[in-house]
C-alpha cells in the first residue's frame, strides 16, 4: 500500500503547550499535518507541500494499520514450498497459523495472488513453466462471506471510501472519470453510484472476469464457501458467484445431471472444513500435481 495522507493535522505545528489539539476532520487515516496553505478537504489530502514538512521526534506514534500502509496488517505471502519434507512442512504450518482475519472481503484480490504465486512468472517464480507437459496448477479460494468495499463514516476529502486494494472509489484512474474498481465493469454497475451494494456488484464482476481469465489459463480453480447462510441473499449470491467461478472435475458427475461434470465448490461449515478438504485432496490424488 502507499496510502495518502487524509484531511487533518496529526501532531502539534509548534511545541507551545497552550497550542490547541490538531483538528482531524474525523478521516479515516490522516497520519501527517496538512499544508497550512490547504483550504478545502480535498486539497488538504492532495497538496504534496505536506510531505515536505518534518515530523517532530515527540509526534504520536501511528497505530497498526494506520499511515501509508493503510490496513496492511497481513504477514508476506508464502511462496510455494516442498512440504515433503519436515522443514517446509514446518514452515507452511507456520504462516497458516500466523493468519488471521481483518477488514473487508476482496475475493478477486486474494484469488489473484493465489493465482501470482503459482505462476512462473514475476513476482514469485517458484512455479514450473505453463507449457511444461503434466503440470496442473491449482488455485483454491476460501472465503466467509460477500465482497464488499469499505465507505467511509466521515468523508472531507469526497473519497467515497477507504483506501483498499482499487485505491479510492471516488477518484479516477490514470487521468480518467472512471475509478479504477468499475473499470472493465458492465452497464450494470453505477460510474457515480458509491453505495456498498454497487461496490459488491463491481468487485462481483471483476471476480467474474478473473476466473474466467484464470480457467482459460488453465488455471484449476476449487472455491470453497465457509459458514454462509443459506437464507441470506447476500451469502447465497455469494455462494453462486463462488459456484460459477469453480472449474468442472475432471473425474465427478453433477448428482443432480449426471450428463454434467460436478464443480469443484464445497459449500463448507467449521465443523465439515476439515473433510470438504479431504475431498479436494482425493480430488488432487487424481492428478499429477506440481507447482
């Protein structure tokens, strides 16, 4: 992440201890002062002369999450490891262990680094070249509920949301109108609507265009849904999205149209992961399976 600054003052401009609090203007992530010659929201976050000015020795210290790592508290990938043996075994079992759930629900972002890390290319090269014969590559894609994208409570700037993986919504990309998450999008989704439900149908359709990328790479695609509701109309949109991005079995029937090959989505609860992943591994045991 390099998160910009938002409105607000975070430290004292003098050391005069009568000098007033730093105003903060109630956004989400302001971590630095704003230049003095800064009138509005929105030329408080943008005006560089900011970044100029030096930060007191004394200045608060930022909390984690905040700053221009914004809400980037997660530990590094994990490159693909040899876990046949102990010490990559070790090592797997390690970082699992190390994560841990926080902020919003952005599938097509985690799904694109799964799909990153088992690639030959940059930016991890542990993967075996694609046109290497007999080399299956596997992405498999939890999640526990909807996308979504957050909207902030006080907005001075006009952001529209936090700052996240599409930068903010509320800002064009490259010089355009449009924002960087409904680009690509459908006339379905709103150019200028920045409500929560139009930022899930956004990230929907961009999950969408991923995975059909992902299987026309030959990508085998396994997404799993973990305790969502089954009467809840946003868990079950979800669990469908999940459903359609799932790649055919090469060995299993659809037991409802056994003229049809069954898709490789577990609709999983806490108490049944750990067999729905025995089903996957039997699944895998099928193939010839290398990074």
């Amino acid at each position: 992440m390099f998160a910009p600054d938002e409105p607000g003052n975070h430290w004292y401009i003098t050391q005069d201890p009568d000098e007033v609090a730093p105003k903060t203007y109630g956004a989400a992530n302001s971590w630095w002062n704003d230049d003095p010659a800064s009138t509005t929201g929105k030329t408080r976050q943008s005006n560089m002369a900011k970044y100029f000015q030096p930060r007191p020795i004394n200045a608060p210290v930022l909390s984690a999450g905040a700053g221009p790592n914004y809400s980037c508290t997660t530990t590094p990938i994990t490159p693909l490891t040899d876990v046949s043996n102990t010490a990559g075994l070790t090592k797997i079992k390690a970082a699992i262990d190390l994560m841990a759930p926080n902020g919003f629900t952005n599938v097509p972002e985690g799904m694109a680094w799964g799909w990153r890390t088992v690639s030959s290319t940059e930016p991890f090269t542990g993967g075996r070249p694609e046109t290497e014969r007999g080399n299956d590559k596997v992405v498999i894609v939890l999640t526990d509920g909807e996308n979504t994208y957050a909207v902030p409570s006080s907005d001075p700037a006009g952001n529209k949301s936090t700052y996240a993986a599409y930068g903010y919504t509320g800002v064009g990309y490259n010089g355009t109108a449009v924002t960087r998450l409904f680009g690509g999008t459908s006339s379905a989704i709103g150019q200028l609507n920045y409500s929560s439900s139009n930022y899930t149908a956004a990230l929907n359709e961009q999950m969408a265009t991923l995975c059909n990328n992902a299987k026309a790479a030959n990508i085998m695609v396994m997404t799993v849904a973990l305790d969502m509701s089954t009467t809840d109309a946003g868990d079950k949109s979800a669990m469908e999205a999940l459903k359609v991005c799932s790649s055919d079995s090469r060995f299993r029937k659809d037991p409802t149209d056994p003229s049809k090959p069954a898709k490789l989505f577990w609709n999983a609860t806490g108490a049944t992961l750990s067999d729905n992943f025995k089903e996957i591994a039997n699944e895998l045991s099928n193939l010839r399976v290398v990074s």
